[in-house]
C-alpha cells in the first residue's frame, strides 16, 4: 500500500493552488512532476560534483563520470537489461527513435523496404520513419485500430512481406491508454527473423518492464515522463543489434582515434553519445528511478489502475461522455469528449477550476482521424492523484456541462 499523502509531500508543485484552487494536477502523459530528491540531485550536481565526464584526471571529472556511469547501471537494472552497453543516454523517445530511425534505415533498409508501425502511433513514431521514406525510399506499413482502441493482431500478421525489415510500435498509447500486446507483436515479429523497437515512453513509468523477457531489440523511453528531469532519456539496444548499427552523430567522446583520413569510432555505448552528455540530467534521472523503485512499480502499477477504473466509473455516470480507448488493458489515460462541448473549452474550463487536462490531438493526428475527431480531453494519472481528486474533477465537468 502506497501512503499518497505522504508520497505528496515528496512533490512541492502539488501544494500549490491555481485559481485560488487546490492544484489537480492530471497530465501526467505530458509530463510528471519532480520529487525533491531529484530536484536536490540536480542542485548537488551542479553545485559539488559538475566538471566534464570521461576525459578529466582530476577529482571533480571523475566523480561526474563515476555519477553519469553509475546512472546507466541504475537504467539497466531498473529495465534489467543483460549490459550497461546496451543504454544510450539520449534527449529523450524521441531522440532515440531518430537515432534508429537514421542508423537502422541507413545500415539495414534499401528502396522499398519496409516498417511496420501502428494507427496509435505518437507523431515521434511516425515523423522520423516519414524523414526516411522520403530520404531513402522506404515504405509505411500500418496496423489499424478497432473501435475500442487495441491494435488489430490480425491484420499485422499479415502485414509481413520478404521487405519487411522493423516492426516499430508503442507500449501504451499516450491517447487510448491500450497496453498493447508487445509480447506477442515481439515473438511474432522475431519468427520472421525482424526487429522490434518499442516505445515505453508512457510504460517504464506505470509498469514493470523486463527487458529481457520481452526480448525487445529497441526500447526507447523519456526522463521526464518518469518523474525526472528534462533533456534526457533512454535508448536501449540489444548489444548485437548496437554493434552493427553506424554511429547517428559524430563529434568529441564517440571517437577511439580521429584523422583527417579516418575515425575510428569509440565502443558502446560511447559509440551512440556524441558531445557532452546530459550528465547531470543522467544522475538525476538514475535518483528518479531509484525513487519510484523504492515505492515499488507494482504498487504503483495497482494503485493508478484502481484511479483509471474509479475515474472510468464515474465518468461514464455523466450523460453524453464519450471515451475514447476501451480496450481490456488499459493504463492511467482516460481520453474523453462531453457532448458538443469543445475540447478545448472543456480544458479551459477545467483549468479554471484547479484542474490540469491536456485537449487536442496529443501529437496523434492518424489516431484522431481513425476516429473522426479533431481531439479529446485527456486526463492521465499518477501515484501522487489522489481519489477526492477525481471527485473535483467529475465535479468539475458536471458543473461545465451545466454551462452549455
Ligand atoms: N511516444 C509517446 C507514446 C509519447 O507519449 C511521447 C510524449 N508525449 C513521446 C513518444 C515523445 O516523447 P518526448 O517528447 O519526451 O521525446
């Protein structure tokens, strides 16, 4: 049992009031808020430990890399992966899912080739495949959405032809909440001897993720997403996948020996960090983990569902709500529209009373298309919402839907 009002106290923004309101803070897809300790890691690191990491022998250079390094031994264990190699410190998802984007397509695919993505796609799972398509001639292959929000299986098996070469699609969608099938997307994509990168931006931080059991070949997520800091996040590859993959941006750092004839690039993971690194963000993004370890990512994990199906129940007791994603795994979005109200005076309206919603098309205008609409209001929770919160929140609606 997780004690939330303690949990709360950890989380400084959370007491504050907007409006004269008690802050609902309830788009956390967009973003988490930050406990202190990783506040105080960033001050610490900042104020006692900062100098530039790898290439110092004095004191400070090698406590900042010992910190960097110690942070990708905490992203290992956390998703239990086989090798700290296999971590690439990146800005974030959607830097990583560049970063294969640009190497995998550059080593791996020729005109024509192809990658399967999915309907629910977040536009960072979409866009850079897209760069490609038009760079190197490769194709989009797409597997659709029922009305419920679950990816159809069916479909994407038969999508594989001999051009198939990646299979890239989300964890959770950021819209819909749908846990999606990954085990099963994974094995079936490996019978055809093809890769999977998945996108845990809105997973690591709601469930327990075994990267070794899942057998992905990628596995990308964001800091921030999960309560830490901005400006740094995840790319994990399997080690016999990063190896033949080619360097995504050369400078300091992911060199062994450079001349004006050749450069030798450096091992892994260096080979994929060009430049100095986010290493305090780094640091601090291995407190964050180390955080929500600590209250246990099962617990967590129980606790929102219990929010996700309290705020369901309530919410379809409201006449003319209509929820978009009902699929039988879901995750801590409810994605939603009331009547003919907009959904962007309903996120005004909320963010009058105190409450933090996101509204529009959250960066997956394919999936609003799917289903015939310009965007939804989103309300996503975390650990530190509480019940009573989402009693202000159906509240809130009830009262703006008295308005219209
Ligand atoms: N994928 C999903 C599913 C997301 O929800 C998001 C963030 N909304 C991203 C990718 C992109 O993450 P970032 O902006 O942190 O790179």
């Amino acid at each position: 049992m997780l004690d939330i009002q303690s949990i709360r106290k950890d989380f400084p923004i959370l007491q504050h009031t907007i409006y004269n309101k008690p802050l609902v803070y309830f788009d956390n897809a967009a973003t988490t808020q930050k406990p202190k300790v990783v506040v105080e890691k960033i001050e610490d690191g900042y104020y006692n430990v900062n100098a530039n990491i790898h290439r110092g022998v004095h004191f400070l250079s090698q406590a900042a890399t010992e910190a960097h390094e110690s942070a990708r031994k905490k992203v290992q264990q956390f998703i239990q992966a086989k090798s700290s190699n296999e971590i690439i410190f990146t800005r974030g998802t959607t830097e990583a899912i560049n970063l294969i984007a640009s190497s995998f397509t550059d080593e791996f695919m020729s005109p024509g080739d192809e990658v399967i993505i999915s309907e629910m796609e977040h536009h960072s799972n979409i866009v850079p495949w897209q760069l490609q398509a038009a760079r190197k001639g490769i194709a989009l292959k797409v597997i659709p959405v029922t009305d419920k929000g679950e990816l159809c299986m069916d479909t994407y098996k038969k999508l594989f032809t001999e051009r198939t070469r990646l299979v890239s699609v989300t964890h959770i969608s950021n819209v819909l909440g749908t846990i999606n099938p990954v085990e099963e997307i994974i094995s079936i994509a490996h019978q055809h001897d093809i890769p999977v990168l998945i996108d845990g931006a809105q997973s690591v931080p709601h469930i327990k993720i075994n990267i070794q059991e899942l057998d992905a070949d990628f596995y990308v997520f964001s800091g921030h997403k999960v309560y830490g800091p901005t400006g740094i996040g995840v790319l994990y590859g399997k080690e016999n996948w990063l190896e033949k993959l080619p360097p995504y941006q050369g400078g300091g750092e992911m060199i062994a020996t450079v001349t004006f004839e050749k450069t030798v690039f450096n091992e892994l993971p260096f080979k994929f960090e060009a430049g100095t690194p986010d290493y305090i963000g780094s640091t601090a993004l291995g407190t964050a983990l180390e955080y929500i370890e600590k209250l246990g990512v099962e617990a967590i994990s129980e606790y929102e569902d219990s929010l996700l199906t309290y705020a369901t129940s309530q919410i379809k007791k409201i006449e003319d709500v209509k929820i978009y994603g009902e699929a039988a795994h879901k995750s801590s979005v409810l994605s939603f529209l009331t009547g003919q109200i907009h959904h962007y005076d309903m996120g005004m309206l909320l963010d009058r009373l105190g409450i933090a919603v996101r509204t529009g098309h959250h960066c997956a205008q394919p999936l609003m298309k799917r289903f015939g609409i310009e965007g939804t209001v989103r309300a996503s929770f975390s650990f530190y919402n509480t019940i009573e919160e989402i009693d202000i929140f159906i509240a809130g609606i009830k009262q703006i839907k008295k308005m219209f």
